[in-house]
C-alpha cells in the first residue's frame, strides 16, 4: 500500500512558493484520480479524498466531514436550512467549527452520487465545515470535485445545528461555547427614505445604548429605499444626536441594497410603506422585516419641519428601541419586570 502524497502547507517550510504551488497540484490530481491525500495542516496531518472520485468513503463514512470552500456552499448541500441557519454559520466559518446537520435534506447532499452515499451516518446526520487553514483551503480551491476529510486529529468544536438556525455544542474544541455565542450577535438595519433623517438617527441612538450594554455583540446599520450614496445626515437630527450623547457627524447615506437585506437578521422600518415596498420585492424576508413603532404605527418623516418634528420623531423612535432593547434580551420589556416575557412587536 502506497501512502498519501503530502503537499505540505503553501506558505510554510519545506521549499519555494512554487515547489509548495506544484505539490498542491499534484495533491488535486491524486484526489481527482481517487487517491487520498494526507494534507500538512498547522494542527497535524488532514486526510482528504473526493467525494465523487470513490464508489465510499472509508470506514463507511463514520466521521467524514464535508469540506466546503466558502460558507455560501452551505446551503447548496442543505437547502431546507433557513437563512437564520445560513447566517448563523457565516459568523462561525471559515474557522475551527464543525457543523452537524440533518443529511436528509434534498440539494448536492442528497444528490450526489458514488462516496456520498456513506457520507451520511446511522442517524442521516452530515457534518460539515469551512476550513481556515491555509493548506486545506488551497487544495480545496483547486479541486474540480467535492472533498471530505476523513481522518487526522482535530481541535475541531462540534456543533450540531437545526433547520431554524438552533444550535447545541456537541465537542468543545479550540472554540469554545463562548466565542461561538459572541459571534451571534444580530445584524440590525433601520429603514427610512433618504437615510439622512429617521433611520441614521435611529442607528445613532441604538450605538449609543449598546455601549453600555453587556450581551452578544450587534451590529447596527441603517439605509434608505430612496437613498443616495454619501449623504449626510440632516442638522437637525445630528443635534439630536448630540443631545443624547450620540454622534452622527460621520454618517453618510446608502441605499438598501440585496446583500444589505439578506445579511440583516431584523430591518426595522419607519413606515408600514416602507415595509410593503420591501416585501414586494422580497417577500421571502417577511419574517425580518418589522415596524420599529411597537403599536405598528408609522414614524413620520420630519424633514423640512420645525424642531418639535424632529423632536417627535426621536420620541417614537426611542419608545421602539426600549421594545427592541428588551427583545435582544439587553434590558427589561418596558413597564414589565425582569423574567417576564417580551411583548410581541406589532
């Protein structure tokens, strides 16, 4: 029995970047000949082979783990996952997190002929991951077909993840619970018109609150449907601002765009308009994009208004954010105890 070949790591010791160039390639020619190949991670020795070069995989799947170039392949191989599961594993990956979903989900998982039969194990479970090491990544970006590991020790978390995006660690590894909960953090969008007004001052406010908040990390954004790059924000709502110990000085305006939209966990908009016009055109985002107004009222744009507008304006806009604060946990719901439930928003 002849032993795999090894590229060794691309960037480490053992000769020239091109000697390091010519070993990955010949490493992708052994896969794709249905060879397996031993890859010289920086955690130890990786085996790999291809999923469609071999009639199984061997000892009959137990443990294989479907390697991926980039965290969008996820769904790919797993359709029925929500885009809640999706964004959940773009926090985690590329990186030292192996995730275990249900392997009876339809797409290439399922689809896939040869070895991928036996991916799947007793339970028609599939594990899967994004690997950050760099010799793994360039085999895995030269490889015409799907590859799976194996073998070889890992440091790898075990995560096991469900359609909805819920997840329970099954093997602490290198990452530990608390960093995959510190990677969870929500991606929060505020929606208005010109994103000069309402939204980028609803965006100051929530900065500023979450600075003295202890909890995930969120990342709080804002754009309009009508907006413009580069804008800035009106006077009147940078003093505002300012008065609440804000700073809006530095904003400038966007556009709502598609990959804002599909990175967003919650699009809170100021106006029931605001929301049917997003809808339309991505009806599939209905369960994240909301009213910021918790009755379900609008937020009324004040532009071109006297100050008492604008001063309107950011009362709504505060009764919102003290529902939303409550809703990631950050603070009691508003008139209610601690450990009581949230009121639902409208």
């Amino acid at each position: 029995m002849t032993s795999p070949a090894s590229p060794g790591r691309p960037d480490g010791p053992g000769g020239s970047p091109v000697a390091a160039r010519d070993r990955v390639h010949e490493q992708v020619r052994t896969l794709a000949a249905g060879g397996a190949a031993e890859i010289d991670a920086l955690d130890g020795p990786v085996r790999v082979v291809s999923l469609l070069a071999r009639p199984e995989l061997p000892q009959g799947g137990e443990g294989a783990v479907l390697l991926l170039r980039d965290p969008a392949e996820f769904l790919d191989y797993f359709p029925r996952l929500s885009a809640a599961a999706a964004r959940t594993t773009a926090r985690w990956w590329p990186g030292a997190v192996t995730v275990e979903v249900d392997g009876r989900a339809e797409g290439l998982a399922a689809a896939l002929p040869g070895a991928a039969a036996s991916l799947r194990d007793a339970g028609a479970r599939t594990r899967a991951r994004c690997p950050n090491d760099p010799a793994v990544a360039a085999v895995l970006e030269l490889s015409p077909t799907p590859l799976v590991q194996v073998g070889g020790e890992s440091t790898e978390t075990l995560v096991r993840l469900d359609e909805d995006g819920r997840w329970e660690v099954l093997v602490e590894g290198a990452v530990t619970h608390r960093d995959l909960a510190a990677r969870q953090g929500e991606t929060i969008v505020f929606v208005c018109t010109g994103n000069t007004c309402r939204s980028p001052l609803a965006e100051a406010l929530l900065r500023f609150r979450l600075k003295e908040a202890v909890g995930p990390e969120v990342r709080v954004v804002s754009a309009g449907l009508s907006a413009a790059y580069g804008a800035a924000a009106s006077p009147e709502s940078v003093d505002l601002a300012r008065q609440a110990g804000a700073d809006l000085s530095a904003h400038r305006s966007q556009p709502l765009t598609e990959e804002l939209l599909d990175a967003a966990d919650r699009v809170l908009c100021m106006t029931a308009g605001h929301r049917a016009a997003i809808l339309r055109h991505r009806p599939d985002a209905r369960n994240r994009v909301t009213l910021l107004d918790p009755a379900g009222g609008d937020i009324p744009d004040p532009i071109g208004g006297e100050m008492a507008d604008y001063e309107a304006c950011r009362n709504a806009i505060d009764r919102g954010l003290d529902l939303l604060m409550a809703e990631l946990g950050l603070v009691p719901p508003p008139g209610e105890s601690p450990g009581e439930p949230p009121a639902d928003r409208a």
